[in-house]
C-alpha cells in the first residue's frame, strides 16, 4: 500500500497525509520517510507524529459498557471516551444503542456494512440481555413474550425468548430486534420492572466472561465471523 494511503487510517485526508510526510511526520520502521508514494509493507511500523498508525481498512471492537456512560459522540459521558487513543480519528459507530444505565456487550466498528448488518430490523439478528427484575418471571411472561407482546404505543414485538434461572427475578431474555427501551418496555407491558440490564450475546458471540467494564477488546475476523453465525 502507498504509504499517503496508509497514512488515511489515521484520521487524515489523502492531502493532509501527503503534506505529512513532506513535513518529516512519518517514520517507517524508524526512518523518517518523504516520499508519499512509497510502498509500506505488511510487517512495516508506522508512525505519524511518535504514535503508532494502525493500517487495517476497518476495526471491530468490543466493549464490556458501563452503566453512567451514554452511546451519543461528544459528550463527556460517553462511550467513545473510554476507547483506547489509537481508534481517535476513526469514524466508528455503535451496532445497537444502550441505554446509559444498560451494561455490557457493545459493538463499535468503522465498517459501514458490518454495522448494517447488525443494527438492521430485517437481519433479526439475535440479541441475548440478562435482567434482574423488581418480580419473578411468571409463567404467563414467558408465552406473552413468545407470542409477540404488545408494548406501550402499540408497537408489536417479535416473539421472544424468557430463559429463567435458579433466581426468580433474574432471567435471559433473547430479542431479535431492537426498539427504543425494548426489554424495558416489554417488562413494563407485563406488569414488571426491569433493574438491572446488561446485553450478554450478540448472533453467536457472547461478552467474554473476564473483559473488565469499560473495558474494550479488539475482535479477530473469526470472532467477527461468529457473531454471523
Ligand atoms: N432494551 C432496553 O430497554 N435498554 C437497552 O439498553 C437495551 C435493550
């Protein structure tokens, strides 16, 4: 790859790069290279202005979120601050909002596709939450939320899954869209109240276990691969 394009991941336009490098910016491998149309190879370091540049066309990444921190760009409280430095001049977007106090599972990537293909109501891609709940998960919950529970403003959910657990108020509930406050608004409509979410799964790929809250993680193409499948 030339070595202006490369310089792109960085958050730079192809003009800005090239300005870059004329001006001394950039190292590879620890010499300082001038010329924009110079070839970087794949075992290549590097670095614009002392930091690393990362050349991959697209990231994939997973967040263990905390509660307190909100999905918007530019806020003080949002998630995008808890990212590592080196994703800064990337345009990434968030594969499905939570709310501020939801925690876990959020994916974070710059690849438009990807994030298409996980945020879009037709793909139905399955979605797992765990929920502590002001009362136990009754019976009829679990056939209400099997045969599309109709929620506050009329909106019709697709049939979802309730899986309880040896605690009656906690329980796994698996969506396969993604409405405003959905899970929230689901309990609500059956006369319960949801305390404490966190998303857990997302397709086939589930939160692992010992990534730390606020906490991101980058996904190897299988990992990305399973989420799929
Ligand atoms: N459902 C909710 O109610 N909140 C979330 O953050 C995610 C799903």
């Amino acid at each position: 790859m030339r070595l202006d394009k490369f310089i792109t991941y960085a958050g730079l336009s192809r003009s800005e790069a090239a300005a870059a490098i004329k001006a001394g910016r950039v190292a590879i491998d620890s010499i300082i290279a001038k010329n924009p149309a110079e070839k970087v190879s794949n075992s290549a370091l590097v670095m614009l202005d002392g930091a690393v540049v990362d050349g991959s066309e697209f990231v994939y990444l997973l967040m263990n979120k905390p509660a307190g921190y909100v999905c918007e760009a530019n806020r003080p409280d949002s998630v995008f601050t808890l990212l590592p430095k080196i994703y800064a001049k990337r345009k990434l977007s968030v594969c499905g909002r939570l709310d501020k106090d939801t925690e876990g599972m959020l994916l974070i990537s710059d690849d438009g596709d990807f994030v298409h293909r996980i945020i879009s109501p037709a793909k139905h891609l399955p979605k797992v939450y765990f929920v502590r709940l002001q009362y136990a998960v009754t019976e009829s919950d679990i056939r209400g939320f099997e045969s599309g529970l109709e929620i506050d403003g009329g909106d019709i959910c697709r049939p979802a899954k309730i899986q309880t657990t040896v605690v009656p108020e906690e329980a796994f509930v698996t969506i396969s869209e993604g409405m405003y406050h959905q899970i929230k608004r689901m309990f609500l409509a059956v006369k319960n109240e949801v305390l404490y979410l966190s998303r857990v799964r997302t397709g086939s790929l589930s939160l692992p276990a010992d990534l730390p809250r606020g906490e991101t993680i980058r996904l190897t193409p299988e990992e990305t691969a399973r989420i799929f499948h």
